[in-house]
C-alpha cells in the first residue's frame, strides 16, 4: 500500500467530498472548510479544512458563528496532517475541547478476506428491522457502558432512508448478543468505514472481533470497496495492526458546546 497516496485519496473522498449522513442532513463548502449540518437532533462538523495561518482563526470564528446561529453543537474533526500544524490549539483557545485522539487506520478488503469463524455456538446475523435493531443496542451497551439511545436512533433511521449504505451486525450466543458491529458503504467511494465494533466481557479474547472484521470485509469487497477505514482506539490499534491495518494518521474530535449540559452522542 502506497500510504501517502491512499491518504491524499481518503482525504479526497471521504473528507473533501463528503456525503450528508442522512436525507435531512446536508454537505456544505464554505471557504476553506467542508462541513456537515445535521438535521434534527444529527451530528453536525467540520470534516475538512485547507487552512494557513493567516486565515486558521477567522476561519474558526466563522464556523463557531454559523453552528450558533443554528443553535448546533458540532466537532471540528481534526487530523493529524492538517494545516497549520498548530491548528489544534487554535481550536483550544476558541473554547473547543478535544476528545481522545484516535489513529485512522486502513486496510485492504482483499487482506481480510479470510475463513474466520465465530466461537461455537455463536453466529453472526444481519441487523434489518427493529427487533434486530434492539439486539444489536443491547450488545452495544453491555460492551461500553453507556446508554444506547443515540445507536438506535441512527440504527432506525439509515435502515429507513438509505439501506443499502449501511450493514449492521450482531452476534449471538443462542439468542443473547454478545457483540455488534456496523460499516458504512460510502457511494462513489473506494471506502468502507468500520464502526462500533464492541464485544461483552466475557465473549473477548475469543475472536469475534476478528470475525466481525472478515464478515464485513467480504461484503464490502463483493460491493467493490477496496479499502477497510476505521478510526481505531489505543485498545484497537495494536488488533488491527496484527491483522494488517496501517496507521496513516491521527484523529481527534474538538467539540464546541454552546452549553455545558448538553451531552453528545459519540459517533463510533
């Protein structure tokens, strides 16, 4: 893998020339940035600048005026490479706060194209309707900890409106879940983003987490994604290293919150 070539194309595809997440969300160019306005109780940020230092802070200014004016929390998605090199703590000094810094990390489908099964006993099974949707919640809360309203909403909504574009998984030990996962297929793209990946305690160190990878590399490839993306943790990264991602750069969500109580739904 070129890795400076398969970033420029990344950053072209996924971040420049973004698609709305949903039907009532919508893709904006303003400037040097790109942003995401969600629509009604949606994710909304900037996914793409090309900044200098001359024009970084009245850039920033700008968009903190804009989401405002909407009354829209929202993230200024930072990358490692971006430009000015002290961007982040341009975004600091305008009040925003950076959550963990995650590593975007690549793979190609054709090398996670592996006969990987899940434990005994355990099947994988495709999230269609809200009974699965619910199980798939389920897993998803007993692996993180936290409440999964935000999962269900999105869950709901995207097997709604764009279907095609998304595939949710669940794994089940007879009918309980013990692990879930999902990818986003980005039209036009040579991208499939894997998010969510989460297994129970108990059911970890088992290979679930590496199947969920296979089962969703074979459908992305038989769609025609080259590459797997995902924005890994610390606790992901050194998996996903021995499976043969590449660590091509880093990603740290700056929030900017009109007011301290509201609190966000992560996006992973």
């Amino acid at each position: 893998m070129d890795h400076a070539a398969v970033l420029a194309l990344y950053d072209r595809e996924m971040r420049e020339g973004a698609r709305p997440e949903s039907s009532d969300a919508r893709i904006e160019k303003a400037g040097g940035v790109v942003r995401h306005v969600g629509g009604d109780g949606g994710w909304s940020g900037v996914l793409w600048s090309d900044l200098d230092a001359a024009g970084a802070d009245a850039a920033i200014a700008e968009q903190i005026a804009y989401f405002g004016g909407l009354g829209h929390e929202f993230e200024w998605k930072l990358y490692g490479h971006d430009r000015p090199a002290d961007l982040g703590q341009r975004l600091t000094a305008a009040g925003f706060a950076p959550d963990p810094q995650e590593t975007l990390m690549i793979g190609e489908t054709g090398d996670q194209l592996v006969d990987v099964a899940p434990p005994e006993g355990v099947r994988i099974v495709a999230v269609t309707d809200r009974a699965g949707v619910e199980l798939m919640v389920e897993a998803n809360e007993k692996a993180f900890g936290r409440d999964g309203s935000w999962l269900r909403d999105l869950l709901l909504a995207r097997l709604a409106s764009d279907p095609d574009e998304l595939v949710a998984l669940v794994a089940l030990a007879g009918d309980v879940p013990v692990s879930s996962a999902r990818m986003e297929l980005v039209a036009g793209t040579g991208f499939a983003g894997l998010w969510g990946g989460g297994t129970v305690e108990g059911w970890r160190g088992r290979g679930l987490y590496r199947a969920l990878i296979a089962h969703r590399a074979r459908i992305a490839a038989e769609r025609g994604y080259r590459y797997l993306q995902v924005d890994a943790s610390d606790q992901s990264r050194p998996i996903l290293e021995r499976l043969g991602f590449a660590a091509l750069s880093t990603t740290t969500p700056y929030v900017h919150t009109r007011k301290p109580s509201i609190v966000r739904a992560s996006r992973g």
